[in-house]
C-alpha cells in the first residue's frame, strides 16, 4: 500500500483531484496483483506515471489509425484501430486485449471500451496487464529496462520512466 503523501510526491503534476480518484485503486490494484515489495511498487508506479501522464491521460492521444488492420493485435474490423486504441493507466491496446480483459473480468470492454478509462478499471488493467506479463518477476530482479519494453514495444520514454523509478524508490524507502 501507498500513502496518499507518497502517491504526490511521485505524481505532484497529477493534483488532488486526479490524485484523490485515483488513490484507493491503485492500492486495490497493488494488493490484487501483488506490487507488494519496494521494487515492485516502484516499477509498477513509475510505469504508470510515465504511461498516464502522472495519471491525466487515460485514454491514448493519437487516433488508433495506426493500429488498424493489426491482426497481432486483434484488430480485424474497420474502425478497431481507433476504437481499441490505448485505454488505462497502462494503456491496453487491440481487440484481442480487450477481449481478453473483458473475460477475466466479466466485464463488456469490447463493447464498451471507454469503460476502461473510469479510474477503478484503469488501475484494475493496469495491474491485470502487469500480472498477464509476469512483471513482477522483473521487478524482483530490477529488469526496468525489459518491463519498459514489455509494456511499450520498445523503449519510448525511458529516461522519463527511469526518472519516475528512481523518485519513487526514493519516497518508499
């Protein structure tokens, strides 16, 4: 569990009220999915801070084109690029993980992908995406640039990412 004090200091351009939304699903989320130690809060967080814009951005700026057609991703109906684009504080991406999420929950996201975008689910994919790719385990062994890369494809903002982790392991010592 994180304190709220704690929580601002790693997120401060998230203000109290996106804070305060937020709060007790990203404690939910820690403690359904095990983000239990230091360095897995630490990677879980700065991950998410990184991904949602210090929690303003739950929902993906660009339009999805890019995604249309992806059958990796699921994608095989016009318009799937732009609808499944990236929702959650980690961003799930594709009809395939939306269907996906929407199983293990019992909940219609490929229906209703904005969903996705109310604080409670966006914390709860975000933990449900960290646990499908096991990245506790490299959490455990400090593997941040491979969670990075699990999580975005590549290494698109490592050096913000690394800047959050090292803040946050700073503030949960």
């Amino acid at each position: 569990m994180i304190t709220r004090q704690q929580l601002k200091d790693i997120m401060p351009k998230a203000g109290p009220i996106r804070r305060n939304s937020f709060f007790e699903h990203i404690n939910e989320t820690l403690e359904k999915y095990k983000i239990n130690t230091r360095l897995r809060m630490a990677a879980f967080l700065a991950q998410i801070a990184h991904e949602s814009g210090q929690l303003v951005y739950v929902k993906e700026l660009a339009s999805g084109e890019a995604y249309e057609g992806r059958k990796d991703l699921g994608n095989i109906n016009p318009g799937d690029g732009k609808k499944y684009r990236g929702r959650g504080l980690i961003q799930i991406t594709g009809r395939a993980n939306y269907k996906e999420i929407s199983d293990d929950f019992g909940i219609d996201f490929v229906t209703y992908p904005d969903f996705l975008e109310c604080p409670r689910y966006a914390a709860l994919s975000a933990g449900w995406f960290w646990d499908e790719h096991d990245l506790n385990k490299l959490a455990d062994s400090e593997s941040f640039t491979l969670i990075t890369r699990v999580i975005n494809g590549g290494t698109n903002g490592l050096l913000d990412r690394k800047a959050y982790y090292r803040k946050a392991l700073e503030v949960l010592k």
